[in-house]
C-alpha cells in the first residue's frame, strides 16, 4: 500500500477570534486533529460552506478559543474525536483582564459509538 498528501490539502482555514459573533454558528463533522502551539485543534467539515474572508471554504479548524475549550469542558469533554458531529455558536462574549473579550460559545457534541 502507499499513501500520499500534501500539506495544502490538510490546510483549513482558523475561525479566530475575529470571526465569530453573537448567532454565528458551525454545524459540522470532525475529519482530523492536529497539535498546534496553543494546543488540540480540530478539522471540521461544516454541513454548508463557511465564508471566511469572503471565501467559500469546505473546511474550517476550530482550536484554542478558551471560550470554546470552557464550553467543550462544561459539556463533559476534554477534547473531540474524529467522527464527532459539532454544532458550536457564539453566545456573546466577556470582557477579560487581557484587554479583549472572550468569546463564549454554547456546544454540542454527537458521538457514534465507532468515532475514534
């Protein structure tokens, strides 16, 4: 057997801060997981494509927003697995000692019994 790939083909783009508003919501399925500097991030193939940028994108990565780590955590979960369906949507935000405000986020997690 032989396997190929090419970094531009993992390439997805981040949803950071600047991305997210109150309402602004992802429903997708988990396709990877990656380490980054900040930590576990998350490969997501949304239900519909998401502009980012004013670009259509049939991937997006979900990572080290603590807003988003807090919700996954309040949900029962330290992290998601490939195979997880995630809807995810921001709920407002909260201003912080850091001098920007934390995006919050409300999160829900299915899992097949066969996710790894």
């Amino acid at each position: 057997m032989k396997f190929t790939g090419r970094t531009e083909d993992a390439a997805a783009p981040f949803l950071g801060a600047e991305f997210w508003k109150r309402g602004t919501k992802i429903i997708g399925k988990v396709v990877r997981t990656f380490k980054s500097a900040n930590g576990d991030c998350y490969a997501i193939r949304p239900a519909q494509a998401t502009q980012v940028n004013g670009e259509a994108c049939e991937e997006v990565s979900v990572g080290s927003l603590t807003g988003f780590l807090m919700a996954l955590q309040a949900s029962g979960l330290e992290r998601l697995q490939i195979g997880d369906v995630l809807y995810l949507e921001c709920t407002g935000f909260t201003p912080t000692t850091k001098g920007h405000e934390r995006a919050n986020f409300y999160v829900e997690v299915e899992r097949s019994s066969t996710a790894s």
